[in-house]
C-alpha cells in the first residue's frame, strides 16, 4: 500500500497532493513556453479551491508565491509579479523592543501613572478634579477586573494617593461608579405568549 506517511511531505499542505504533483511535473518540462503555460493552469486550479477569496486584494499575487514556494523556487517561468525571496521564508523576525519601565501597581496599567502625571501638571483645580475622578473611576474599573473582591471606593482613593506621592486628593464625600459583575442568565429569558386558537 502507498501510504502518505511514506511519501514527501508536502510544502503546503491546503492545496493537496495533487497539486503537488502537478507543480512536481511542470518543473520538469523542458519548453519554457509549455512550462508557463502549465504553470497558469496550476494557478486557476488553486484559485478555484478559494473561491471566496477571489475579492481579497494580492489574491493572485499570493497564488504565484504559494507555486514557487511549492516548487522550491524551482519552476524557471516569467512570473507575472515579483515574488518574495526564498531567504525571507526562513529569516527570523526581529526581536520587539520591550520597555523596562518600572510599574508601581500592575493591576493599573503604566497607562494610569501617566495619567496622573498629567493630572499633577494642571493649573485648573477645576480640571484636575474632574480629571481625578475619571482616573479614580479607570483605576476601579481595573482592580475590579483584577480581583473582585476587594474593590472600594477608600483603597482606590489611597491608592491614588500614593501614586501621586499625596499630590492627588479626591474631595471628601466623592462616589465612584459601581461596577458589576455581568452574568448572562439563560434561563431568565421571558416566553413568548403562544397564540392558541379558541375553538367555537
């Protein structure tokens, strides 16, 4: 039996084995015209596995990458686009640049430090209240997300506090939002009134 464990492993696998061998044989047509000109009928036929994706912007672009891909760069045609260079398949990415920044409270975010560094700089007590209050509401709004059960209006205001080494203050007797937890309760949806025909 020939099993496909015992044969190559395909190089893109969506397309199939057929399509692999189809590739296989164009590479070793001799005539570069026929060579081509088999190469194009490869390309209808993947393009028709995807008919939803005729609409997608380089969808035929993609086709002709995925062919020399399949060949192993190997299929010598007049390539309607520029295909992207075999050495980009196996080159690493470059590395993303962490920031080392030192966050006093995980739970707020680096975000809410900024925040309240701007908040430090207003001249306009006005602003600067208002703008607590939304800090001190985004700040509750996250240790509720953190962990539930120790969210008070006194520790975010403490909180606030010390972040803003005591230069943040809210007003006496300010409230924050209340946040729940949301639960969706299937089985509270209320039924629809079946019309019953009365008989006479």
């Amino acid at each position: 039996m020939d099993y496909n464990s015992n044969r190559k492993n395909l190089i893109l696998p969506e397309y199939g084995r057929h399509i692999q061998k189809m590739v296989d044989h164009a590479v070793t047509i001799e005539d570069r015209e026929e060579r081509t000109k088999c190469a194009k009928t490869i390309i209808g036929i993947m393009g028709n596995m995807f008919p939803h994706l005729r609409d997608v912007n380089d969808f035929k672009h993609k086709l002709w990458d995925h062919l020399a891909i399949m060949s192993d760069f190997q299929l010598d045609i007049d390539y309607p686009y520029e295909l992207l260079a075999k050495e980009t398949l196996t080159k690493r990415p470059d590395k993303i640049p962490y920031r080392n920044s030192k966050i006093s409270y995980m739970h707020y975010g680096e975000l809410v430090e900024k925040m309240i560094e701007q908040a430090i700089l207003l001249e306009d007590e006005t602003e600067r209240k208002h703008l607590i209050v939304m800090i001190a509401n985004h700040m509750k709004k996250s240790l509720f997300i953190w962990n539930k059960d120790s969210v008070t209006d006194e520790r975010i205001f403490d909180d606030l506090k010390k972040l803003s080494k005591g230069k943040l203050i809210a007003e006496e007797g300010t409230k924050l939002t209340e946040f729940k937890e949301q639960h969706q309760n299937r089985n509270a949806r209320k039924k629809r009134p079946q019309n019953k025909s009365k008989k006479k």
